[in-house]
C-alpha cells in the first residue's frame, strides 16, 4: 500500500496513528467529563434558583396579606 508521496505504508505507522488516535479519544473523554459536571453544576444552580424563586412569590403574598389585614385594622380603629 503506498500513500500519496509514494512513500509506503507500514504497520508501525499505522500503529503510531491508531496510538495518536486513541490518545485523542481520552483527551475528548476528560474535556467532556469537565463539561459535563460544569453543566450538572449548573442545572442544579438553575433547580435552586427555581426553588428560591417560588419561595420568595410565597413569602411576598403571605407579606401582602398581612399588610391587608394590618391596614384593614388600622382603618377600624
């Protein structure tokens, strides 16, 4: 088998480049496992903030209505 140079193929080079490869594949592997727990990071930060969110809606009408009843005894009196 030969390349394009005229140079042939050999067994040790195709080696090399199976070896080149493989490495690349690991190197691919930790990037995505960096990325991939930057985005569990983030999806958890979103759920939290989602959570904190509706908390805080719940804690400001709970704050209105007492607001309501404070007003409504102190127009009473």
């Amino acid at each position: 088998m030969s390349g394009q140079s005229g140079r042939s193929t050999t067994l040790e080079f195709l080696a090399q480049q199976q070896a080149k490869i493989i490495n690349e594949l690991a190197d691919q592997r930790a990037d995505m496992a960096v990325l991939l727990a930057i985005v569990q990071r983030l999806d958890g930060s979103t759920q939290g903030l989602v959570g904190e969110d509706r908390a805080l809606h719940g804690q400001i009408g709970r704050f209105g209505h007492r607001l309501r009843r404070l007003e409504t005894a102190a127009g009473e009196t």
